[in-house]
C-alpha cells in the first residue's frame, strides 16, 4: 500500500522558493571536501527526475583522476581563450578575460553527466519526434542534483567551454553517450543570492514577465 502524499505546506513552499533563488552557478570553491555520503544523495536526488518513457537516460561519470582533472582544465582554458575572440576589439573583451568560469582546479568533486543516446530502458517511448527529451530528461536530472546540493550548503558549477568530443574521448566513454554536462561540485567560498555574473556587471536577470507569451 503506497504512503498518503505530504502536506507541503506555505512554510514549505516559501523555503522551496528561497531554495530556488539562493540556487547559484559556483565558480570559487574552499577547500573542503564533499562526503561520500552527501555525493550519493545527491545521485540518489538525480535519479527521481522525470524522464521519457521513465527512460533514465543519464549517465553520471565521476573524475578521480588527477591526469584527467589536469587535461580536462587545461582543454577549458584552451576553449576559453578561443571564445574570447568573439569579444576582440570590444569593450567586452577584457571584461570576458577577468571573469572566473569554472573550478575545474578547486573543486573537490568533478561529474560529468552523459546521455544514453540508444538506452533500451522506456522502450522508446515519447522520442520518435523529439528524440532529444532523452537529452532534456538528463537536464532535469542535472536540476534535481543542483538543488539538492544547494540544499546542503553545496555548491555546483556547470562548465560549457568545451569541445564535447574531446571530454568523451578524454573519458573513454561508449560512443552512444552524448556529453550532457561537466560539472564541479564542492563548498563555496562564498554564498550570494545574485548571480555572479550579474554582480560582476555581466549580464542582470530580466523580468521573468518578459519571456511569457499568449497565443
């Protein structure tokens, strides 16, 4: 016989809210380190995500190397410069070069998260149109984990300077899996309810109004 569902109550629903907006992309971390047990939670957290035909997609690859650290933050930084030239001759181009964007170095936990492009677990369900709700299903699992390290003062960091095909070779991974995301995970040196970007003067968060549209 299944459990009667919670109560979540206003109280409940505020801290979600706060949950939500304390939620931040870390780039600087201490030097603490995760326990292994606060790590599984997290996975434990990802795996209750939604998925396509309840498809479980992800593919979660956790780095222990140091070889492996030292290649995938040395290839970022390659990526990065790459990326500045886009802001050549700009105003911009400076301020691009200051900012920190990932933790590649500090972070005592590196995760990289794939997706399993040919899985046999929902049999196929819901993808025969959009085969990229795998992908987006991997996403919310990423989301899951996020909030659920915030919840235990845990930082995440999600870095996208990168070639993927580079990191899948890198990791040796089967050629089916897609690279979703590579993300640091660790405590931060400092916790804002802003983000980073925007108390740099990079870019400010734009009234959620704006996005919505009717039709």
């Amino acid at each position: 016989m299944s459990e009667a569902p919670p109560l979540f109550d206003a109280e409940f629903a505020a801290g979600f809210t706060q949950l939500l907006r304390w939620r931040r992309d870390v780039r600087h971390f201490d030097c603490r380190t995760v326990a292994e047990e606060d790590m599984r939670a997290l996975l434990a957290c990802a795996s209750f995500a939604p998925s396509v035909g309840n498809a479980q997609p992800w593919r979660f690859v956790r780095l222990r190397s140091p070889c492996i650290r030292d290649a995938l933050a040395a290839h970022v930084d390659t990526q990065r410069a790459r990326a500045a030239e886009r802001y050549a001759g700009q105003a911009r181009y400076d301020h691009y070069v200051s900012l920190k964007l990932h933790g590649l170095r500090e972070a005592p936990e590196l995760l990289a998260v794939f997706c399993d492009e040919r899985t046999g677990a929902g049999h196929g369900l819901g993808i025969a149109t959009m085969p990229e709700m795998l992908r987006y299903s991997c996403v919310l699992a990423i989301h899951n984990l996020w909030l659920a390290a915030r919840l235990r003062g845990i930082g995440l960091g999600w870095v996208s300077i990168l070639d993927p095909r580079t990191v899948q070779a890198l990791l040796e991974v089967p050629a089916e899996w897609s690279l979703i995301a590579l993300l640091c995970i660790g405590y931060p040196a400092e916790e804002s309810d802003t983000p980073e970007l925007e108390r740099r003067g990079w870019q400010s968060r734009e009234p959620w109004s704006d996005r919505v549209f009717e039709r």
